[in-house]
C-alpha cells in the first residue's frame, strides 16, 4: 500500500505529497478521533520517509526499504505503545529505545522514524521527547500521533507539523470497508459506513460486532411491534432491556431515531425519501399501511421523546423512569 492507495484524507495527503517533494519536516503529530485512521497514514508517511526510491504520491512499494517494512522487520523504524494493561509508555523505555537510539546511524534508508503513540505519554516523557523535537538529529523523524492534543504541552505543539484527520464520507467508509471485509452484504456496508459517525475504524468495528446487529433488529423490531404492545410489555420487558444493555444506551437511543426518522421519511414521500434502513424498506411501508392515522406530528412528538430521554441522561435522572417515560409516550404517538 501507498499514499495513493489510502481513501480520503485529500488535504493531508495534500500537505504530504507536498512535503516529501521538497524538505520533509523532521517531526509530525497525526490527530482525530480514535478509529479514523491515525496509524494507517502514520505508517505511510514513516514507509515514504525510509523509502530509498521515492515517488512523487509516497513510497515505491518495491526497493529493499519498502520490503522490510511490509514484513514488519524494517530496522530502522521504532515504534512506541504503552505496555499491555498500562496507560503511559514508560519513561526508561524512550530513554533506552530513543534518547539512546537516534545518535546512531540508520542501518537500511537515509532516515530512521520513530513512531509514537502521544496520547500515552505522561508528562515527564513529553518533557523528556522535547529536547529530541527541538534538535533533533540529521535524517531522524518523529511521527506522534494522539486522539486529544489538549493533553500535550504547549512547547510539543509548537514544534511538530500537524496533521488533522477529519471525518470521512460515507461513500469513503464505504470503501474503505469493502476492501477489508468479504461477503457482507452491500446493505450492511451502507448502514454501519453511516452510523460510524465517519469513523472508518467504528464501522468495520460494527460489521464484526454480533451484539451491534442484534441491537438494531431489536429496536427496529420494537417500532414495528410498538402499536400492539402492552403497557406490562413495555415496562417489564423493555425497560429491563435497556436496563441490561445501559452501557450501549447511546447507540440504542440513535437506533431508534434512525427508524423513527424512516417513518418520517416515508410519510413525508413514500417513493423519493432516502432510508437509514433501507434494507427494511417493505416493512416500514406495511407498518404505515397498517397504522392509518398515523401522521408526522405523531412521529415528531416520538423522536423528541427519544431527544428528552438523552437530555435528562445528562443531569443524572432516573434511568428507569427516563426510559419508562420514553416508551411510553412512543408507545402513545404510534398506537393509532
């Protein structure tokens, strides 16, 4: 793979391309979220800087350099994560593996990278990295690469390129996913690419994720059956649902404005609305011709009951009543 073969990102592969035609700067911090991709491109731009045949759009991907870095044995590359079960990297491990490292000449390509993990370093390490990014050495280059860039000093930022990632398109997820899963439906691909929030790492999360998929074919299935439940169905039944699955409540609760907005849609225009749940396009269409009253006011006032019950997760209410409260007013809007 090369910078070419990444998705998205034009502005940072932009600003990359850019870079490695004339001087490459010596120190990077790659930021976004956790998921969209920080290691992918950290790994790019290290494999183009060790690359002894570079091109104009990154690496070559065939000289001896490119090699060893595809087998992961390239050996003048180091890179630095927090050890199993601990949160910071340790300071001994950048004074051995860096501070004592970077004086001595690469052994394979011109440069020598050292890739760190910045949302894990405390901040005696970041002062003990500082002296390294304010001189560092001839043909050494840092890649840091952190979630939350708030939490590195001041004196760093001021010395690193810094290379935002922002969120993807879905078409681009889309991709992305496609070229790292086989045999999932096209339908799957679509709705975890738009629910991962432009996060290409939560999406192929969510296509492996078993509890993911049974989460949304219960709530969607909760809509559908809504009309004819009981009031001990709902608040027996379903609320010990959301009870058991609390930790997931965020993804619950957009589940069902998801299906709730599908209702919307399709009352609004049955032949042009553009569906989250596609796939369940038959079934909301029955559920409509099975529910004659229903109109858009009442699925208005049953997605602001969703949007209350978020809100008043926030100021610490009762998350039993909360959710009571919210299922039954749904309840109310759609029983017509």
């Amino acid at each position: 793979m090369a910078l070419r073969d990444l998705v998205g990102q034009s502005e940072v592969r932009s600003r990359i391309t850019s870079m490695l035609k004339g001087t490459p700067a010596q120190s990077y911090l790659i930021t976004g979220a956790p998921g969209i991709g920080k290691h992918t491109w950290g790994n790019e731009l290290a494999k183009a800087l060790l690359c002894q045949d570079l091109k104009e759009d990154g690496a070559c991907g065939k000289c001896p350099s490119c090699a060893y870095f595809d087998a992961g044995t390239h050996p003048d590359i180091r890179r630095f994560e927090a050890a199993k079960g601990k949160k910071s990297i340790k300071v001994e491990d950048l004074r051995s593996g860096l501070i004592a490292d970077e004086a001595v000449n690469p052994q394979i390509s011109k440069n020598k990278v050292y890739m760190i993990n910045a949302d894990q370093l405390a901040d005696v390490s970041q002062n003990l990295l500082l002296k390294s990014l304010e001189e560092p050495p001839k043909g050494v280059a840092f890649i840091l690469m952190c979630s939350d860039q708030s939490k590195l000093l001041g004196t760093i930022l001021s010395r690193v390129t810094v290379l935002p990632l922002h969120p993807y398109s879905s078409d681009d997820i889309e991709k992305i996913v496609r070229s790292k899963t086989e045999g999932a439906s096209e339908d799957k691909i679509k709705f975890c690419a738009e629910f991962s929030s432009g996060i290409p790492g939560k999406a192929l999360a969510l296509m492996e994720d078993e509890e993911f998929s049974q989460e949304r074919e219960h709530i969607f299935e909760l809509v559908m059956k809504m009309p004819n439940m009981s009031y001990t169905d709902i608040l027996i039944d379903e609320v010990s649902y959301w009870n058991d699955n609390s930790d997931r409540t965020e993804e619950l609760l957009l589940l069902l404005q998801w299906t709730l907005g599908d209702l919307a849609v399709l009352l609004a225009s049955a032949s042009k609305g553009v569906l989250k749940n596609q796939d369940k396009k038959e079934k909301l269409i029955g559920f409509i011709k099975d529910s004659r009253g229903l109109t858009l006011i009442n699925v208005s006032n049953a997605v602001n009951a969703v949007t209350d019950f978020a809100s008043g997760l926030k100021v610490n209410i009762s998350y039993d009543a909360a959710c009571s409260n919210m299922l039954l007013k749904i309840h109310k809007e759609l029983k017509q």
